[in-house]
C-alpha cells in the first residue's frame, strides 16, 4: 500500500545497534515518532495487514523474536507490550504495529494496574495495588 505509513517506512528509521540488525525477512523494529519513554520502540510485520489477529504464526513469531532482541538492547526496570487492535481500541495506523514500551522507576507516581488505565478508573482494582 502506498499510502501506508508503514509501508513506505524511511529506511534509515529501522534500528540497527551493529552487529544486531532488528530486522528480519517478515518484520523489523523502529523507534516510535511520538515516544512515551525513551526506547518506545514499534514492530511491524513488512506484509501490510492491518489486524493483529490476521497475521501468520511466521509473522507473529518474527515480530516476538525481534521484540526480544530488543528488550536486550534497552537498559530499563519493566516494559509494557500492548497493540492497539481497531479504531475503537485506539489504532490510528492501520498496519499492525506492537508498542515495546519501557518503564522506568519514577516514570509515574503509580505504576500499578499498568494498561489498565486506558479505560478511566479501572487501573486500580483493589486496595493492595494502591501504593
């Protein structure tokens, strides 16, 4: 698709910390334009599909490896992985892209609940998880 950001992806976004190339013959890894944290890094597969649950068992495992690989790349104290699945759910580029989002101590005053969070109120489900 050529109107696909994805698709028409810059090379020289795709990250590579030499001799580890974040790239592989189904999907890559970029730093993401509007980062939340340093390091917010997205995986892509390269075949255009703009549903998570549509990808190939390959696809899906290309993007795991390279997420890893990653994830050994990044000095950090915990990550959150999520994909945003739909309009409804958020998705505003249509081509599956997973979110490796790393965490740091201090980044927010209560980290607890995590995701949980996308919908208002519901991040802290029980007395314990307030801290």
């Amino acid at each position: 698709m050529t109107d696909c950001k994805f698709c028409t992806l810059d090379k020289e976004r795709i990250i590579n910390f030499a001799p580890l190339n974040l790239e592989t013959d189904l999907s890559l890894i970029f730093l993401d334009k509007f980062p939340v944290s340093k390091g917010h890094a997205l995986v892509i597969p390269k075949r255009h599909v703009s549903n998570f649950f549509n990808l190939t068992s390959d696809e899906l495992t290309s993007m795991y490896y390279l997420a890893r690989e990653y994830k050994n790349t990044v000095w950090c104290d915990g990550w959150n992985v999520g994909v945003n699945i739909g309009e409804h759910a958020g998705q505003t580029v249509f081509h599956v892209h997973m979110h490796l989002i790393p965490r740091y101590i201090g980044d927010v005053k209560k980290p607890a609940g995590g995701f949980r969070h996308i919908i208002p109120g519901k991040g802290y489900y029980t007395d314990e998880t307030v801290r």
